[in-house]
C-alpha cells in the first residue's frame, strides 16, 4: 500500500504533516496518519472541504527559509497547461495543471519551481480567490 507523504494546510491556519494511503480526490474525506501520534493511534480524518490545499511532499522538514520562484523558467518546457492560484488568504502558487475544471472540489498543481519541496499540490477549489491560465 502506498503511503503518500503529505502536508494538510487547513482554510483556518492549521497544519497537520502526516501520511496517507486514501486520498482520492472525488471522496469529501480522508485519513491521516499524523508524524507526531503515538504508535497504534488511529489515524485522523480530514474533510476536505475545510482544506485549503494538500502538498505531497518530498521531506517533512522542508526549509522554511526557502522561497518557491513564482514563474516558469525560459527553455524549460513544462507538462500540462500554465496555472497561477491565488488563494483567499493571498498566497500564490504557479504551476501546472492536467485538470483543472472550476465544477470540481479541486486539482492538481505541480509547481513551476523543480526544486520545490512539493511534489504536487491538491488545491481544493473553495480556498481560491481566483485561478488563471498563464
């Protein structure tokens, strides 16, 4: 069973770092497995509706002194079509997209930045301002 590496940013601020094997991105809910739970705990279950986004990650530690670059690098071409999030709460996210469709709950993103600390990211489409194709 696979288990994804994944950081839950929640619409209120929360963090939650964990993994999970039951993400799918039609289901309203799923089930993290918390870094910092006891052995044998159980594990917690997110509703997607209250997230902002899901970043599977690469590492738990990241470095939070780091910035993501916010545009596509000249002569590198990317996978799928340009994309600029920018969420309720004014973060931004540049990367691209295979599925975006406004009538879904969200969608993937891959940044733009190769070197980020995110593999992909769910955004959840009820914590956006607005999204635009680049």
């Amino acid at each position: 069973m696979i288990q994804n590496k994944i950081v839950v940013r929640y619409q209120d601020g929360r963090i939650f770092k964990g993994h999970t094997n039951d993400f799918l991105p039609a289901k309203p809910t799923f089930h993290i497995s918390l870094t910092d739970s006891l052995p044998g705990s159980s594990p917690y279950e997110v509703q997607v509706s209250l997230v902002k986004a899901i970043f599977f990650v690469k590492d738990f530690a990241g470095n939070p002194e780091r910035k993501d670059i916010q545009e596509f690098l000249t002569g590198k071409s990317a996978g799928g079509r340009k994309i600029t999030v920018l969420f309720k709460d004014g973060e931004t996210m540049v990367g691209t997209t295979q599925g975006y469709d406004p009538s879904r709950p969200g969608f993937f993103v891959v940044p733009a930045d190769a070197d980020s600390n995110n593999d992909r990211c769910f955004v959840v489409a009820g914590a956006t301002q607005s999204v635009s194709f680049v």
